[in-house]
C-alpha cells in the first residue's frame, strides 16, 4: 500500500486527495491546509486528516477544524508527497522532502528543474517509473502532449504549430482574469507552452502562441501538425478514438456545452479529465493535420499524478486502474 500525503488541497489538491481515495493500492494518510476555509470543513466532514502549521493550529481550532498535527509529521507517514501548493512554492518544499527521503509529485507550475523527470503518462511513463521526483507538466503542455504522442501513431511528426486559448481563471478565483480583453499570454512567440513540452519530447519542433480570454471554463487549443508523409484522417480518428483520456466531440462546438454536458454526465464538479477533442475540427491537407481541442485545466492533471505515483514507486504500469477507478472515458463523448 503507497502512502501518500497531500501538500496543499485546493483546486488539484483536492481533486488528486479524492483520486487517491479511489485506488485499491494507495491510502491517503492526510492533506495540508493553511486556511481553515470551505475546503477545510469539507475535509473534516469527510475524516480527511488535516495537518498545518504550529502558528496557524489556534485559528483552524477556533473555526472548529479539528487538526491532527504540524505538516512535517505528515510528511514523515508518506512514501510519496502530492505537491499541490501555488506555484513557486513546491520549490521552497523540496529540499524538506528530501531531508525525509521522500519520494514526491510536484506539479506544473513548478520549473522543470525542481525534478527528475516532466511526466506525461501516454509520453514516458517508463521514465519515471523507480525516479525519486516528478514533475507533472501543467494542464495545457498535458493536453498537448497527449494528442501529440497519440498522433506519433500515424506517423512521424515533423513540425507541430498552435494557438492556445486560455481561460483567465478557475472558477473560484473571483479576483484574477480580463473582465473585458483578451491578453497576448505573452505578446512573444513562443509561448512557454511548447518549451514545457520540450521538457518531455525533447526533439520536437514545436512553436505555440497564447491568449487568455475572458471565461473560467475550460482551454481551448488549435493545432496544426506536419507529418513527414501524407496521413490518413480515419487513422488519426481511429487512434483519438481509441486512446484513453482522449475523447472524440460530437454535435457540441463551445466550452459552456461541454461544462453542462459534464454535468448532465454526474461527473463530480464538472470534471473532464479526457482531452476533448471537437471530431469536425479534424482536418487533413497534404501533410498537415488540424484540430482543435477542449481542456479542463481544473481536471485534466488528476490521473498523472496517480501515474506518477505509482511510476515513482517502481510501479510499471498504472494507466487502466487509474482509468478504471476514476471512470475516464475514451471514444465518443457524450
């Protein structure tokens, strides 16, 4: 059984604790919590084991969070610990997980260097698997390097272009975003995209563009790949089809739809961890291919970072149970 512990539980923290509680071989030992908030209680309410800090113990007692103890203790009941705190802050984590010998997962927001290895699991799982750290790459270089290494089945890839459409923030996040601009995310090229996705296929020719837009929903990406020889569209759909953690869109062109269809689905929070990829968008002219794509950046991380547990612990394979456990799609949605 795969100890795990939580460093931080909002928005992917919280996601990844209740992953973790779905799988038959990990037992989440507890979660850190900085801010006796909604999340905390709901923690509590569900016999979540909360761990702060020594200064911050009085004010989650004085709101009645029940606390278990100081963070480093829980640090010390884990063989692996979930980075999920903001970014920039898993860095200064770091050099504690390594004085305990803990294994941990950090996450995108992190610069690559804070590990051993950027981790995407249909790309290299295999790299990670027995590494002391990992980084799972952020939920828009996820996206891009899923549809990517599923594309490497048809052929081989020699240059990949794309626009990506950010969303301004996450649905909680009241005081951040464009209230009535779309922002050059930055005005140069590339973005940082395509040098995070460099991070795991290192020879990749590879420019993206950015721009965030006014909306909290989701992502959405354009992609146009050049492959080395002419491809075959029903291949490329055959192969999107047929991947886990890619879904295939139909009779549904926005963000807002695929929000509600999530849940009309009973996905909890909404949540669409596949890579939604809208099927009329699926084109192929001479040697390049153009789609677009949806990603839910709330979600879209949640089931590599129980790979990338389990990769860490020498693990070698995880994809199907994780899949299976959190009820990830694959073929034709909805």
């Amino acid at each position: 059984m795969i100890r795990v512990a939580v460093n931080g539980y909002g928005t992917i923290g919280k996601r990844v604790a209740d992953a973790v509680l779905k799988q038959p071989d990990m037992r989440l030992v507890g979660i850190t919590k900085m801010t006796p908030n909604f999340e905390s209680i709901e923690a509590m309410r569900r016999g979540i084991k909360i761990y702060t800090s020594k200064e911050n113990m009085s004010l989650f007692r004085s709101k009645g969070v029940e606390i278990h103890g100081e963070v480093e203790e829980l640090f010390r009941d884990a063989d692996v610990i979930v980075d999920a705190t903001p970014n920039g802050v898993g860095a200064k984590y770091k050099q504690l997980y390594q004085s305990l010998g803990k294994k941990a997962v950090f996450q995108g927001g992190e610069k690559a260097d804070v590990a051993q290895v950027s981790f995407s699991a249909l790309c290299n799982f295999n790299e990670a698997l027995g590494k002391d750290t990992a980084r799972v790459v952020s939920c828009n270089t996820t996206g891009i390097l899923r549809v990517i290494c599923t594309s490497m089945h048809i052929g081989e890839i020699e240059k990949v272009r794309g626009t990506i459409v950010r969303r301004a923030a996450d649905l909680k996040e009241v005081k951040k975003g464009p209230i009535n601009s779309i922002v050059a995310d930055p005005a140069s090229v590339p973005s940082h995209h395509a040098v995070d996705v460099k991070t795991v296929l290192k020879g990749l020719d590879i420019v993206t563009a950015a721009v965030v837009a006014p909306t909290n929903l989701m992502h959405l990406h354009t992609l146009f790949v050049t492959m080395k020889e002419p491809p075959s569209k029903d291949k490329l759909m055959e192969e999107f089809a047929n991947t886990s953690r890619i879904v295939l869109i139909r009779d549904i062109s926005s963000t807002a739809e695929l929000f509600e269809a999530a849940r009309d689905y009973g996905r909890p929070r909404a949540d669409m961890p596949e890579v939604m990829v809208f099927a009329d968008s699926i084109s192929v002219n001479s040697k390049e291919i153009t789609f677009m794509y949806a990603v839910h950046q709330e979600s879209i991380v949640v089931p590599e970072n129980i790979d990338a547990i389990r990769a860490l612990n020498g693990v070698n394979s995880s994809m199907e149970i994780t899949n299976q456990t959190l009820g990830i799609l694959k073929g034709v949605f909805p």
